[in-house]
C-alpha cells in the first residue's frame, strides 16, 4: 500500500497576485464565461483537460467584493504577495526543503470553471525536504505556492455557479512522497505538518481554510482523492477506498479481467405512457428519453454486498450531466411497476445473468455516455483503477476525473522570475515554525517548566494561550498550573466549561503565536488585576477561586476582603497568638495560620515571621 498527502492551506491578509483581501462578500453582479482546452507546453491536450472539454458547461461568476480586474482574467497579475512568498520559504525551511534559487510561477491548465482564466498559476518555492514520524520520515516532494480557486455554489443541468470571493487567495500547497504506510500513519502525519501549517501566523482560519488531498495505491493503479474536508476523514476515506479496490478486484475476477459488452441503448420511452413514477413521467413531459441497455453477466454485480458498480457508472452518468441511472439490483426501490419490468427486461434482451441499466436524459447525451461508459467498465475489469476521485462529506470517495497528465503546465509570463536569496531567507528566519520537539525543549528553558507540563500545554491546544498570556504578565509557572490544573478542576466542580475554542481543532492541534485570548478571557482579566494589585500566587489563587466557585463578579474582586493580603504585621499578631498555643511547628504552621484567617497571605513571609518569633527551645 502507498500513501501520500496534498495538504493546501490559506493564507489571510491580500490576494497573491493582486492587492484585494482575503475577506469579502458577493457584491451582486456576475458574469458568464465558457472555457476551451490549450495545449501545454509540450504540444499536447492533458487527459483532465480534454475529459472538461466533453462534459461542455457553462459557468456563471458571482463578483464579490474582493476581486477586481485580476480575478476576471481581464488585467494582468501584480507583482507576487511578498509575504505570502515568505510564508512558503519559512514552511519549506521548517519542512527541511531545499528552497529553489528562483521563484518561477507556471500556469496550470485548469478548465472545470475554478478559474475564470481557464488556468491557475503556481510557483514551486520548495523541495526534497521531510517530515519526522513514529514510522520513520515522510518525505516531502514539493512545497508550492499558488492561488486558490473560485469556490463553488451550485451545479446543475450543465452549468456550474461560482463565487469570485476565494480565486486569488494564496495558497500553499505540501506535497509528501508516497512514504505513508497505513490510514493510521496518514493521519499522523497530517497532523504533524498540521503543527507547522497552524504556527503560521498568517494561516487563514476559516471553515475550508485547509484541504488535504490522499494519493492512494494497492497496486491497482494511483487514485488522487481530492478535497478530504476534516483531519478525522484522512482514515475513513482511505478504508473505504481500500473496500472499493478490493470489491472491484472480486468483481474483475469474475470476469477474468475481460469486460462485459455493454447492449446498444434502446428507447423505451413508450412504455412510461402511463406510468405511476412521477420522477419518469415528468423527465418525459421534459422532452427527455427513457434508454436501457444490457450488461452481460452483471446480475448482482451493480450492488455487489456493501460495493456497488452500479455507482461507478452512476458517476461518469452525473459528471456530464445525467442525473439519472438506474439499474437491475435496484429497480424495486424506484417503485416501477412488475408489467414495467418484464418489458424493461424484453427490450433489453436480458438473460438471467444479467443486468440492465436505464438512463433518462436527452438524446444526444446517450451518444456521450455509452463511450464513457464501456471505458469505465473496461477500466474496472482490467483492474486500471488511476483516476482523481472527490472526496466526500460521508468519508466515501466518487469518480471525478482522468488522473491530470504533464502536459497541463506552461510558464506565466506575465510574472518575472523572483530571486531568492540566502540573504533573503537569513531575513526571515524568525517566521521559520518550530518542531514539537524545539518547542518543549523552550518551554523547559525559557520557562522553567516541567517536561510534563510543556507537553500538556501543547496536547490540550493551550500553548498558544500560555504564551500570549506570559507574554504580558510573566507568571509562567502560576499559568501553567491555572491552564492546565486550576481551570479543570473549577471546571469539573462547577460542571460547566469555559468558552471552548473550537478553532483550534480544525487540524487536531493548535499551535499559534500570538492569537486571541478567547479561550480564557476571564483569566486575562483576574491576572490583569493581580499584576496591579501585586497578588502573589496564593492570592492569585484565591480569586480564581472566588470567581469560578462561589461566583463573585469580576468587578468586587479587586476590593474582596479576602484578597487584601496581609501585612506583616496583621500575619505578626496572629502568629504571636498562634505561638502561645502548644503544637507548633514549621510543618503545620501555614495550615494553622490559614484557619485563622479568611484573607490571603504570603506564607513565605509567615514563615519568616514564625522563624523569629517560636520559642526557642
Ligand atoms: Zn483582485
């Protein structure tokens, strides 16, 4: 088994080829655009590019407010977005990459409607790095930097809706080796170029901010899986990819690889007349036909126990634009009648071993579809399983398109080549991402934590927090303790959490410098009063106490009782009183000492005072 990872993530701030932002909404206008195939610079039509050529729609571009000429294709690039670059140099260094002597910015030919110039430009920054794993490195082929596409809205009767508001956004693209052992190992190492991915300060934090694409083979070919949404469906995507190949190796088996002969498609529109199927009689009443055609020997191969070959068909029918194919293994659940059928089955010529589909669409679409079909079926039988697949919401996977060849790339000339200097990646080497590793090894130093506690800090998200916080109040033992035993221990005696910062999830860690104190914002502001009112940490304590259990606003504790620290010489007084009493000493002197006292102390001080004052015996 071979797997490998496409990981993209955004970055916020201005677009990479033009000044507008990252951030906008639909501004009410729109345009239509229809694009053709140009060859690469080799001379030739990519596969991918040829298979959008077949499929022919048309695309309708919604404005948005952060686009202008440059997104429309109708002025030239800007100069590249200096920070952006900078983004991709530092990652390419955290990622042990060599960085290329030049930037040189290729367009790549892209004619699903994603861009509105029929290209997408993109510019490989760096490679030949890798990653560290608990199964050894993952090597990391290429670190690119381009722009992202249009998003889309809609997509129906051949033509596809979308928004200019995300064509233009940088994006950086890792790309691993197929080094990857197992689904377990592919969501390890995710989640490990996820920690560099989410220290950029500059990462975009929005839904679809991150896209992770799994290139896969188990020796049937590769399938690139585009677009897994969510860390947590890297595993669910490749086992059920895995479950396919396998049902589609057995099937391929029954046949010993030679494909069934798909029947001529037959009309049988005629029989609908009367049907009750409302679905059917109103596609007729469309102008559409009703066809079938035979599949030898598939009786029960189109829903084939949890696999379905019904659905590979399905899918080459739905991506040029056929909404409906049905097949023998699930006619009863359309509600066609038993006459239906056996006239269905007459028409076809069908055997009992085999299956039939019927297809609704317009006429000249069948003469699409039936080429497309028999080399779908001729590919699974032959066991050719290479293709880009979409990655779906339910963690399955769906046929989109030809596997993308090399022959989808020229170069942009509208963009000079960018140097890039030692002098220039010496400059920026403060953006450069620490490992894991770098940053326990800080906590520890810097900070004085224990090895436990820095690990904690970066396992429940709250590096982040914790720094920000020490940033600007310096207590980085007392923060490590409220962060990681304070504020749960509150939390599970009052039975309610704090805000959570479901943020910060989106790839399993986070780990950003300089971010929000979102998360805990209320011990922002008790801190805020402790640095004024110079509260060491027991008092600190006492607040924290005050205000998570027993609900005292915010606002009475800078003037609680309680919270007013002794003075040396109210703590003097109560221990002369103490003394007089028979059993005491240096073990059990502050626990007295605070039953004698609601308000806070320094027990160090108590310590010192006690020292003068025991009797000396
Ligand atoms: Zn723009």
């Amino acid at each position: 088994m071979k797997i490998g990872l496409e990981i993209h993530f955004q970055l916020k701030g201005n677009k990479l080829f033009c000044s507008c932002s990252t951030e906008g909404t639909e501004s009410g206008s729109s345009f239509r655009r229809k694009l053709t195939p140009v060859m690469g610079e080799m001379g030739k039509v990519d596969n991918a590019v040829e298979y959008e050529n077949i499929r022919n729609r048309e695309f309708l571009y919604h404005v948005s407010t952060n686009s202008c000429l440059v997104e429309k294709d109708e002025e030239p690039p800007h100069p590249v977005n200096i920070e952006a670059l900078n983004t991709a140099i530092a990652i390419s260094e955290a990622l042990n990459c060599k960085i290329l002597d030049y930037a040189s910015f290729m367009r790549k030919i892209v004619i699903d409607g994603s861009n509105t110039s029929g290209f997408q430009r993109t510019g490989i920054i760096g490679m030949d790095g890798y990653i560290e794993t608990s199964k050894g490195p993952v090597r990391i082929s290429t670190i690119t930097l381009e722009e992202d596409a249009c998003r889309k809205i809609s997509e129906k009767h051949g033509r596809a809706e979308y928004s200019l508001d995300r064509l233009g956004i940088p994006l950086i693209e890792i790309s691993t080796e197929p080094d990857i052992a197992d689904p377990d190992h592919a969501l390890e190492t995710a989640k490990a170029i996820g920690h560099f991915v989410m220290s950029m300060n500059n990462f975009r934090r929005e839904v679809d901010s991150i896209r992770q694409d799994v290139n896969f083979s188990m020796g049937f070919g590769r399938v690139e899986i585009k677009g897994v949404s969510k860390l947590s469906f890297i595993k669910d995507t490749l086992d059920y990819e895995i479950k396919r190949q396998k049902a589609l190796n057995e099937i391929s088996g029954k046949f010993s690889g030679r494909s069934p002969e798909l029947g001529k498609f037959i009309d049988i529109s005629d029989i609908f007349t009367n049907t009750g199927s409302s679905m059917i009689k109103k596609a007729i009443a469309s102008g559409k036909s009703v066809m079938c055609a035979r599949l030898p020997g598939c009786n029960h191969l189109m829903k084939y126990g949890n696999y379905r070959l019904g659905r590979e068909l399905a899918d080459v029918a739905k991506n040029i634009g056929i909404g409906g194919l049905m097949h023998s293994d699930e006619f009863p659940a359309y509600g066609l009648m038993d006459d239906e059928l056996n006239k269905i089955y007459q028409s076809a010529g069908k055997m009992d071993n085999d299956a039939v589909i019927v297809v609704i669409a317009d006429k000249p679409s069948f003469q699409i579809l039936r080429p497309l079909l028999i080399e779908r079926m001729d590919k699974i039988m032959k066991l050719d399983l290479a293709e880009t697949r979409a990655a779906t919401p339910s963690g399955e996977t769906r046929y989109l398109r030809p596997l993308a060849g090399k022959e989808r790339m020229y170069p942009e000339t509208d963009i000079p080549l960018i140097q890039i200097t030692e002098d220039h990646i010496e400059n920026i080497k403060d953006m450069v991402p620490k490992s894991i590793d770098e940053i326990k090894s800080e906590l520890v130093e810097k900070y004085k934590l224990s090895y436990v506690e820095a690990e904690s800090l970066i396992n429940t998200n709250m590096l982040s927090t914790f720094l920000s916080i020490v940033k600007d109040f310096n207590y980085p033992s007392t923060v490590s303790r409220i962060l990681l035993q304070i504020i749960p221990e509150f939390e599970k005696k009052r039975d309610k959490k704090l805000t959570p910062d479901e943020k910060a999830d989106i790839l399993g860690v986070a780990l950003s410098q300089g971010n929000s104190y979102s998360r805990n914002d209320t011990v922002i502001s008790i801190l805020g009063i402790a640095k004024r009112k110079h509260w060491d940490r027991s008092t600190l304590e006492m607040a924290i106490s005050l205000y998570m259990l027993d609900n005292i606003p915010l606002s009475e504790l800078e003037t609680r009782q309680e919270l007013i620290p002794l003075t040396e010489e109210e703590i003097r007084k109560v221990i002369t009183e103490l003394v007089s009493s028979a059993d005491i000493s240096e073990k059990n002197i502050i626990v007295l000492f605070r039953k004698k006292t609601v308000r806070a102390f320094d027990p160090k001080v108590v310590i010192k005072i006690f020292r003068e004052l025991k009797p000396s015996n």
